[in-house]
C-alpha cells in the first residue's frame, strides 16, 4: 500500500516528509511490532494504513480498533487524529470508548459504531462481553496497541492479548500493529503480541540528560526532594514548559505545595496525578495544551504519549529506579522527531545520586533493564473465560484453541484450562455446594451462564487493576464539587479536624457519608500528612548492577559530585565498597544493639522478605532480632545479639524452608489472595447500588483463603497466587540471583556505624518520627548520626 496523492500533498502543504518507518509500516505485511522513540510519530504510523484504506475503500462502520493504556491519552490521540482527518476531507468517524465516555454515546456506538474506535483494555473487555460483539467487530480490519511495553509489564496487558485473540476469532484476517518505545527484548514483544515481525525506527539524536545543579547538596535520606524547589523554579523559568515527574502521589503532592510556598514570581504550575477528580486533570490537561502553564509536577499518569509539542524540560524528582521509565520520562520533552529531549534529574538524597549517575549513563548509552515475562495469570484467564460467556455459548475446546494464540498463554496446559473453566463453573472443589459460584453450566455441549443476570454483576467487575478502596473527597456544604479520591486506610486513620493535601489544596477532614469524605478547604494551614504513602517502585536489576559498577570503580567517582566522593572515601577506608561477586556485610554496635547491615542491591521488595526469613532465623539461633529495614540497596537488621556469622542465615536451603513457614503463618498471602480472587471473580466489590468496602472484601476473602487451604490446597486460585506472590510480592527470586551472583560472602565487624550505613539508620529513625513538633529531634539526631559516623566533614556539601 503506498501513499496516495491526498495524503503526500497534506504531508507537504505542513513542510513535512512521512518518516521511513511510517511509510515502512504502511507497505508491512501482516502483524508488525514498530519501535520508535518518543517523539518519532508512532501514532501517526499506526493510523496510516487505516486512513488510506479508508480512503481508498470508503465502508461504514467499525474498521480499527485503537487501545491505549490511559483514557487521557486516549483523548489525546482523538483530538490530534482528528486534524490530519478534517485537512484532507476524509469521510472517517473518530469516536472514544472509555470510562469517561456519556452513556448516551456509548449505547449509539454499539448500534452504529465509528470507523475508528480509541478505548481502553478494560472497555474493550467489556465490549467484547456484550451479545452483540460478534456482529459488531465481524468487519475489523485492523488493531493498532499503542504504548505496548508500557501494557505488557502488567495483568493489562495478559487481558489485552486474551482480547486480542478473541477478536482474531471473531474477524479473522485482522491485522495488529503494535506501537512501543524503545525496549530491551524486541523479539520478546513481538512475540508477546503474536506478531512475527519488528519494524524498528533510527533512535534519534542523543538526549541532553544530566544532574540538577543545586545550591544544597541532598539529605542523608528521605524521599522528596525539595530541598531541591529553588533550583526547580529557576529551571521552570527559564525553560518554555516543563513536566516535573515524581515516583508517588504523596510526594506530587507535598513537592507541588513547597514550589506553590516559593513560587514569588507567581509562575503557572499545575498538579497532575490518577487520584485528582476528572474535572481537574482535564483541566490541567487542556492548559498544558493551550500553552497556559509553565509546568505540571506529575507522576506516572503523564508518563506515556501524551503529545504536548511546547514541553521543552522534563524534570525527574527522585532516582527513577528504572532506566526504561526515565528514558519514556525523558521523551516527554521535545516530542519532536529528531530533536534531542532534554532532562534533568533531582536525586532525593545522597545514595540516590548513585543510581541517578548510574540511570543516566545507561539511558546515553542506550542499554535498557526489564524483567523477563512470567506465562499468562490464571485470575486473568477465568474473569476472560466468565465474560465469554457473558456474549453468548461458547465450545470449551475451541476457546481453548482460542486463549493459546495469546502470547502470554501459549504454553497454557489443557489441564490448567479445564482448572480455570471449573472454577469459573462451580467453584472449585471446596466451593462447589455454594451456589453463587456456581456460574457456569453446560447444555448441549456448549458452556453458558447459569443465570445470565450474572452478566450484570460480572461486567461491572471487569479488569485487572486491584487497587486499595477509595473514598470519593468533596467540599462540605450544598453543591460541593467533586476534589478527588483518597484511600480507605488513609481515612480510616484520620480524626475530625485533622488536615491533609490532595490536589494541592490543604483540606480539613470534617466527616464521612455514604463512602463520601467531606471536607472544608483551609488555605495557609500546613498539613498534617500527604493523602497517599504511594508505592514505591523496586530499583531494576540492571540499575543495581550498574550502581554496583560505579561503587566499586575509584576511578568512575570522578563523576560524583565531591560530597559524594568523599563520603564513598570514607567508607572505603573504614570498612570497604560494595563490589560485583562479593555480598558485602557489616556489624557494628550502637545504643546498645547490634546492627547487621547486608548490602544486597536486590530491591525493596526482595530485601523486605530476606528481612523477614533472616529474622526468624536469628529467633531460631537467640540472636534476639528487634527489627529492621529495607531499601533498596540494603538490609538493616537490628538485635540484642550479635551476628558473627552471617553465612547460616543466607545459606539457600534454610532461607528456602523459612519462606515455606513463613507464608504459611503470615498475612501476606491473604493479602495476595484477595487480589487474584478478585480479578478471577470470586469476589465481586463492585454490586448494582452497592459497593462492598475494603473492610468486607478483606473479611470475605480471608474466610475463603483458610476453607481452601484447609479443604483444597490445590485450588487454582491458591496456585495463582502462589505463583504471582514468588513474581512480584515476594521477589525470592531476586533473593536466588543476588546470592548467585555474590559466591563471596564478607562480614566486617565494625567498632561504629560506618558512613555508608548511617543514611540507613537516619531512615530507620525517620520512619519512627512523627509530626511537626519533633522536627527538630530529627534534625539533631541527624546531625548526630553523621558525627557518630565521621560525615560531618561532607554534609556542607561541594
């Protein structure tokens, strides 16, 4: 398919020429993954070959399908499409299909359907659960997956390719493109999709990436960066638009209230995060637009392709843990192709400036990080196996054939599908007598709904975001506006009168009704506490190693600002440097405990369960541990006892063993539970003019948990979660890597705290210190620590 004169003269009536991969994919041949980098017109490339065949083969109705990660950047691609489609007079219907999509359009769309359809994984999910979805995507010609490696790093994306192969059973000759920024496994994505060939763009120009200079060095710890705010503001200023990303709402937050505090030359700024209300994103998203505002301090809901063409900076507040995440961040500014983007970092304290250096020398060097892909999750296969039968009967060996087209399944045993088709039908063995999971039943040799008012109950459940109960925030009084969300925990903490931040504003909490919180807006009060802990992000495997690299080579310090130097100095020569094939450890005494340090660069999440296995191991051995605390760099381990030996706690049978008895007796597999069995329909939050709360949900899904381990151990569910749990929650597997990768393991006994474990108990103390009155505790204790520790001669800084 070549360019047809309409399109070459819109082309060049702008002064533009397509880009050899937009016409490369217009001339592919069957699925076909394209790579591009941010800015390099990947949308556009995708839309391409749809517009041309509609335009050379004018037909009514639905001919491509486009899902995106985000509803805001679903709009965002409506509202760009639609201006190559009104310049060349296309006869083309451009329509969106998400949550914030009118009821009234929707019902018109699913009796008239535009030629092009934008939606969301979720929404397509529930379209192909209607009765009518086979007549309505019969005459699909086309899927372009935008934001591809952003949808395949979750369950997202495992329903999205379910959706996928449903749709190549229901229009066969269907032909899928993928969209995706540059990643580590192309063949790997390719695959993921079930596209057989990679179209890859040039990677533009090197981006100009570098450290935020600032006039105070970082903290010792502490995550939010604003000692940084003045510098900041003089990068906004002097800068056309800037994004100022931050890794969690709540330090979106408190950053975007200390700029507002020192923001004297009155500069626009706006606040954008996934728990503000509707109203106020798109608000914030039309000024940015418009070129109305300066900046935005943003997290994750800004990080994928939202084309703003006047971004000329992005700022990254905080190590951003992950290299791929700060090249997508970095492609903010400048989306332009072949322009460079420029960025600068904020690191958020001192051990941070490592992993920033280490962070920006893989993003110039162009090496990317990514953890290989499990198989498909069953929770995901049983809510895809219930909404098929939301449309209609289906044949359970064709559905099989079916689901292993899907990439992520393609290994899926007939056995672990007939598993997930009983649970869906009746249960399980432990739950067959109950009739309300008893959903499915087979007549005629064709699988159906028991009840197919349970179609209702199902849709409103759909998707695979699990994420903890919200209360919705309003203004007190008649009329009230809508603020946003905040968690159910987060409330449930909070009294009368107390005062927290969402959206910038300082809000007193006054009561709560009906699942609403109401509030009362008290400008010029500080705080209590931000509204949301926020998640936050494990450092990647590839960024450790590489922080790893730089710690061990004096020669590569050259690169760090010289506080940092010096503090590394000192600890090279007091104790010693981590270094690639050696587990650093140290011990040291201090206020009357022991303190074990192990310097295991595996991540939070891995650190925080070797917490847990180590310290019931020194139960075992009367060590008498107290605690501890991870990062993820290190884990801290405080006791009565000292550790004299620390290979027995980490010897590979015994932290195996304590893994088994540890979940057996703790909390956090039910947690992990709850999550799968909610996603694969066993419990169901959401009820036509009822939602339960995160409360009833817990006390639903714990009962369940202890019946099925008692009663059916081999429950599929409990394999899910079993198998998600060692994935993400637990990370043991990073805990197998760092031990593989370090043979050598080296305990130095210390006489003190030595520099590079001091940040780690400041931290600790940090944690445990609460409220303004005790700001000055936590200043001296710091001051303290870092004499203890022989810093004082570096925290002034460079």
């Amino acid at each position: 398919m070549s360019l047809p004169p309409r399109f070459r003269d819109w082309f060049a009536g702008h002064g533009w020429r397509p880009h050899p991969h937009q016409l490369a994919l217009l001339e592919a041949d069957g699925d076909t993954l394209l790579i591009a980098p941010t800015g390099g017109g990947k949308t556009l490339a995708g839309f391409l070959p749809s517009l041309v065949d509609l335009h050379l083969n004018p037909a009514r109705g639905l001919h491509t399908l486009f899902v995106s990660p985000l509803k805001a950047l679903t709009a965002d691609v409506g509202r760009n499409l639609a201006r190559p489609v009104a310049e060349m007079d296309l006869a083309v219907r451009i329509g969106d299909r998400t949550g914030d999509t009118p009821a009234s359009q929707r019902r018109k769309q699913r009796a008239d359907p535009p030629e092009i359809l934008l939606t969301t994984p979720e929404s397509l999910a529930l379209m192909l659960s209607w009765p009518e979805a086979a007549k309505m995507f019969a005459g699909l010609k086309r899927v372009v997956l935008d934001e591809l490696h952003a949808l395949a790093e979750s369950k997202r994306g495992d329903q999205l390719m379910l959706c996928l192969a449903r749709l190549r059973s229901l229009s066969p000759g269907v032909i899928t493109t993928g969209l995706s920024a540059t990643v580590e496994a192309p063949v790997a994505l390719a695959r993921f999709m079930g596209a057989k060939a990679v179209l890859e763009a040039s990677p533009g120009p090197t981006p100009d990436i570098a450290l935020l200079p600032t006039r105070q060095p970082p903290p010792w710890a502490g995550g939010g960066g604003r000692y940084a705010v003045p510098d900041v503001l003089e990068a906004v200023a002097a800068a056309q638009t800037t994004i100022i990303f931050l890794n969690t709402r709540a330090q979106a937050e408190l950053f975007f209230q200390a700029l507002w505090l020192a923001n004297d030359k009155g500069l626009p700024i706006g606040l954008h995060h996934g728990a503000l209300a509707r109203e106020a994103r798109q608000k914030v998203e039309a000024a940015m637009a418009a070129g109305t505002l300066r900046a935005v301090v943003a997290t994750g809901s800004l990080d994928l392709g939202i084309d703003w063409g006047n971004v000329d900076l992005v700022i990254q507040v905080g190590a951003p843990r992950n290299i791929k995440r700060l090249v997508q961040r970095i492609g903010r500014a400048n989306h332009r192709y072949n322009a460079p983007s420029r960025a600068r970092i904020v690191a958020a304290n001192r051990f941070e400036v490592i992993e920033c250096v280490a962070a920006l020398e893989a993003a110039r060097a162009g090496e990317l990080d990514g953890e290989p892909r499990g198989p498909g999750p069953l929770d995901v296969l049983i809510q895809q196996i219930l909404l098929t039968a939301c449309a209609g009967p289906f044949d359970a060996d064709r559905l099989y054939d079916e689901v292993i087209t899907a990439g992520p399944y393609a290994s899926l045993s007939r056995t672990d599908f007939d598993a997930c088709l009983d649970f869906a039908a009746t249960g399980g063995y432990a739950l067959k007598t109950y009739e309300r999971w008893q959903r499915l039943v087979q007549r005629n040799g064709l699988w159906q709904l028991r009840d197919p008012r349970a179609a209702r109950d199902l849709r409103i459940n759909i998707g695979t975001i699990t994420e903890a109960e919200k209360l919705k925030v309003r203004r007190r009084g008649r009329g009230g506006g809508p603020l946003g969300e905040i968690e159910e925990t987060f409330a449930a903490s909070l009294s009368p009168g107390d005062t927290f931040l969402l959206g910038g504003q300082v809000l007193r909490y006054d009561r709560i009704r009906d699942l609403v919180m109401e509030v009362t807006p008290t400008p010029g009060r500080e705080p209590k506490i931000a509204t949301f802990s926020g998640l936050k992000f494990a450092t990647s495997t590839e960024l450790s190693q590489r922080m790893l690299a730089v710690l061990a080579d004096p020669e590569r310090h050259a690169e760090l600002p010289r506080s940092i130097r010096d503090w590394l100095a000192l600890q090279s020569e007091f104790s010693g440097l981590p270094h690639p094939g050696t587990l650093l450890c140290e011990t040291f005494p201090r206020a009357g405990r022991w303190h074990l340090v192990i310097y295991g660069f595996a991540g939070q999440n891995a650190h925080q369960t070797l917490g847990m296995l180590v310290t019931r191991q020194m139960e075992a051995l009367s060590l008498d541990p107290l605690g501890f605390l991870a990062t993820d760099h290190a884990l801290m381990v405080t006791s009565l006892q000292p550790v004299t030996d620390v290979a027995p706690l980490l010897a590979a049978p015994v932290l195996e063993q304590g893994l088994e008895d540890w979940i057996s007796a703790s909390s956090l597999m039910k947690r992990n539970f709850r999550a799968v069995a909610t996603i694969a329909g066993l419990i169901q939050r959401n009820r036509p003019g009822a939602r339960k709360t995160g409360k009833q949900t817990t006390f639903s899904s714990d009962i369940i948990y202890d019946t099925l381990r008692r009663h059916d151990p081999g429950h599929i569910l409990l394999r899910a979660t079993q198998d998600e749990a060692q994935r993400g929650l637990i990370d043991f597997n990073r805990i197998d890597d760092m031990l593989a990768r370090n043979p050598h393991i080296e305990l130095r006994a210390l006489p003190r705290v030595s520099p590079l474990a001091a940040p780690l108990l400041l931290e600790m103390g940090r944690v445990r210190l609460a409220g303004e009155g005790q700001l000055r505790m936590a200043e001296k204790m710091a001051r303290d620590l870092m004499t203890e520790a022989g810093l004082d001669q570096v925290v002034q800084g460079d």
